[in-house]
C-alpha cells in the first residue's frame, strides 16, 4: 500500500471487510519502532475491500516520514505501507563539485583493430 499525504485526511483501501466503523491505524518505523497512533473511520466496504479515512496531524506532511512503515488495523489487517509526504523533509546537505573535467568519470574509448 502507498499513501501519498498531502492533507490532513487521506483515504486508503484495505484487502479487509471486517473493518470496525472507526479505529486506530497504526503505523510503526522499522528504524525508531515508535508506533504512531492515527484515527480512522470506515467509509465504505464491499464484498472484496473496505475503504478508510485516516486523519494525519497537521506537521506530519512536513516532516521528514518517507519511506516504508509496518502498518496495523486493529490487529484485522497488517502489512507494509510506504509513506510519501511532500515536500518530504530536508536532509541539510551540500551538493560539492570539484570543477575537474572528470567530474563525471567521462572515458575515452580507444579501438584497437584485430589483426
């Protein structure tokens, strides 16, 4: 599952139906195993999925959160989700260029004819 936030309120579809009305999504870092605690409400389900709003905090959109989370639905549906916030965060690095020739690692290439 890929969820692309950009508001505070984002839908998803889920593989389940025996999703309860409202519950907690949670979202849990392979890196800091920090669970974060999201809301949702169930807003339509059929005989094969169900579709949910989950509601994000306003800063988390800001904040750097890409990449790949361990996510739970009231222990009914597991699995992998991977975040994508805009703008996506700073990583506070400096691009460098040496200002050589090679600074691409350009090779010439030289035939030599078989004999």
């Amino acid at each position: 599952m890929t969820i692309t936030v950009n508001s505070t309120l984002e839908t998803v579809s889920v593989n389940s139906i025996d999703i309860p009305e409202t519950g907690d999504f949670i979202l849990t870092s392979g890196y800091s195993k920090e669970p974060v605690v999201l809301p949702f409400t169930r807003i339509s389900q059929n005989a094969r999925y169900s579709t949910i709003d989950i509601e994000f905090p306003a800063e988390f959109k800001d904040e750097h959160k890409n990449g790949v989370y361990y996510y739970n639905i009231a222990d009914l549906e597991k699995g992998y989700a991977k975040i994508i916030t805009e703008p996506g965060g700073r990583m506070n690095t400096v691009s460098y260029g040496s200002g050589t020739v090679t600074e691409n690692r350009e090779s010439k290439v030289y035939h030599r004819p078989q004999y």
